[in-house]
C-alpha cells in the first residue's frame, strides 16, 4: 500500500485502502530505491511525497490499522473539545499539572 501526500501537509483518510490508485514499475522501483520512502514527486500542480505504508506507519508512529484509526479519532475528539469550548487555559493546567506531581 502507498500514500501520497501534498508536500507539507499530513492527512489521514479512512478510505485510504480502497479504490487505490497503482504505482507504476518505475515508481514503485524509485520508492524501493530509497528504502520504501519518502521520495519527493513533482505533479502537474503541487509537489508530493510518497512513500510505503509501513515507513508511513513508522513515521507517525502508529503500527496497526486499528491503532492508526485511534489516533485519528483522538485528534478528532480533542478538535471536537476545542469547537464546543471544553477548554481551559493553559497556565491553570500546567500549575495544576506541576502541584500534582511536585517532588
């Protein structure tokens, strides 16, 4: 399995395994060239960066597809937090933060 990312931008979409695109020979042989990626590809309107699945999943720092979705959905909630305004101010959680675990 492949991703291919706008340059500078991360993305996860959940349907990342389905309808996917092939690689050509050439391609595929450039991204093994380097290990499995990231190699850097010019397109008609943006630079990409692709790379294999697994060196992706390394990258993020997430290995199974059901790990991988829980972190999605972490940043999703945390986000969904910030819209609706469970929030607090930073400098109440970091004095909480350092009473709580004083040596």
């Amino acid at each position: 399995m492949f991703l291919l990312l706008p340059a500078g931008k991360v993305t996860y979409n959940r349907v990342m395994n389905s309808n996917q695109l092939h690689l050509s020979l050439e391609t595929e042989a450039a991204v093994e060239a380097t290990h499995g990626g990231p190699l850097s590809l010019v397109g008609q309107n943006s630079l990409y960066v692709i790379m294999r699945m697994d060196v992706y999943r390394e990258l993020m720092g997430v290995g199974s597809d059901a790990e991988f979705a829980a972190s999605v959905d972490a940043i999703r909630e945390g986000l969904e937090d910030v819209r609706v305004g469970r929030t607090r101010p930073a400098r109440e959680f970091l004095e909480e933060l350092g009473r709580n675990h004083e040596a």
